[in-house]
C-alpha cells in the first residue's frame, strides 16, 4: 500500500512539473511574438515655480535716497553754503550757494546730510558714513568753484554743510533673484539705518560683509541672537544659552566691505550685533 502511494506522489510530481514548463514555455513564445510598437511620450513632472524677486519697490526707494560714502568722497564733493540773503536753512523752491568742483557738468544733483558712520564692530575699521538725500537741486549758473543752485526737491530744509551728489539712477536697481552661496559666511548686523537700533519684516539692516568676503546679492542669511547667559542654579556656574534663530533676509545690495538686507522673517525684533550666517 505504501508502495503504490509513494508511486501516485512521484507521478502526480511529474505531471505538475510538465505542466508549469510548459505554461512557461507557452508564456516565452506568445511574448517573442507579440509585436511592440513604440511611439514618443511626454514625461510628466513636478512643475516647480521660479523663486521671486526681491520687492523692487522697496530697494529701489532706499537706493534712490541712502548711498554710503567714504570720508574722503565726502570731502571732495561740494557743499552747500548758504541761501541768498544770507539765509542759513534753504527750502524748497529757493536759490542757494555751494562751493566746490563743479566741472563734470552735472544739471542737476542731490543733496545730502552725512548720518552714522559704519564700523566694523570686531575691529573698528571704518566702512563708510551713511549719507541720507535730504533734498535735490538744479544747476542755474557757475562762477569758477562757486554755483548757483535752485532746490527742486526737498524733504526737510537745506543746511550749510550738506553735501552734493550727483544724482542716483533709479534704472540701477535691478531684481533680485535668491541665491546660494558656495562657501559659509559668518557677520553681524552692523546697523539700522535712521539710527534705529531694532528692525522688523521688511526692514532694511546692514551688514558687515560684502564683497571682499564673498557675499553677494541675492545671498540668503538666517540671523540668530545670542543666547543670555544666566547662573546654573546648582552648580552657581555662569554659563551661557545656545544662540536663537530669529529671522531670515536677503541681500540686496554689496559693497566691498559691507551690505545692505532686506529682512523677509523676524520671531522677534533682529538688533544691532546679532549674528548672520547663511544657511
């Protein structure tokens, strides 16, 4: 009986076996016969948006009206002296006196007031001094160093002192695209412009890097505050907290030793001597 049961598995084994080759076999041929014809698609992906510029409006309207300066470009440019009649302040619509080289044959040129000078807060090499347009005038007539001068634009009144310059070209701002940069690059907030000392979203701050550290614009730099320092309650030992991460902005605008940054995200308020590093 054992017998006859071990001979029924071996053939029923058998026959199993035939019959899956020869569905493979069937498989085989029915594929190398079947005719494939291919014809050109179009692979679909992911559409990812262009990142956005900088708002032009805003870096357009600072660069028209701030420019930094070095001591000796304000040294040499000319300066006003006074209003007709002796008067001291000029207002709008006024002629008035400056004194200084007027040979580039400029018609028209802007007046600025010197503000806060830029320091580098590590080692107190001197960037540049914020100057802020003040007002603009046109040239009517020049007598060797001395030019008369109607004011055609002003947001606060003229004073001896303040400085000429030719005029900035609105045209030279151009978009700002975000952009990554090759290598970290580790600064500050160097100031606030208007002498302010906090900034918020869509502020302008400057920095003490620019192009000789490789800085660009475009360049993206999260700003973090440094963590207090505070007293280990067991210990007693001072000690300090890890730096925050409270913003995000943008560079808009490069010099070779600092630039300026429009803040795209503030947590909190970013202030003079917080640290920016790119991501």
């Amino acid at each position: 009986m054992k017998k006859r049961v071990a001979v029924y598995i071996s053939l029923l084994a058998s026959l199993i076996n035939t019959d899956a080759a020869a569905q493979r076999k069937t498989m085989k041929s029915e594929i190398s016969n079947r005719e494939v014809t291919l014809s050109p698609q179009i692979r679909e992906q992911a559409h990812r948006p262009p990142a956005a510029p900088l708002p032009q409006n805003i870096m357009q309207q600072f660069l028209s009206h701030n420019m930094v300066a070095t001591e000796t470009e304000l040294e040499a440019a000319p300066y006003v002296l006074g209003g007709q009649e002796g008067r001291l302040l000029v207002a709008l619509g006024d002629d008035f006196y400056a004194r200084g080289d007027f040979t580039h044959n400029h018609l028209t040129y802007g007046i600025y007031r010197s503000g806060q000078p830029y320091l580098d807060p590590a080692t107190g090499e001197l960037f540049g001094v914020h100057a802020k347009q003040v007002g603009s005038a046109r040239i009517k007539h020049i007598n060797g160093s001395i030019a008369t001068l109607t004011a055609i634009g002003s947001s606060a009144e003229l004073r001896r002192q303040d400085r000429l310059f030719p005029r900035q070209d609105p045209s030279r701002v151009t978009a700002v695209y975000p952009r990554s940069l090759d290598h970290v690059i580790e600064g500050q907030v160097l100031a606030v412009p208007e002498g302010l000392r906090k900034a918020g979203f869509l502020d302008i701050v400057a920095l003490n890097r620019g192009t000789r550290h490789g800085l660009s614009n475009g360049a993206t730099m999260v700003v973090y505050q440094t963590g207090n320092s505070i007293t280990d309650p067991i210990t007693d030992q001072r000690m300090g907290l890890p730096d925050e991460r409270i913003g995000l902005l943008r560079v808009f605008y490069t010099y070779e030793n600092m630039s300026f940054g429009l803040v795209m995200a503030a947590d909190r308020p970013l202030t003079i001597g917080d640290r920016v590093s790119n991501p």
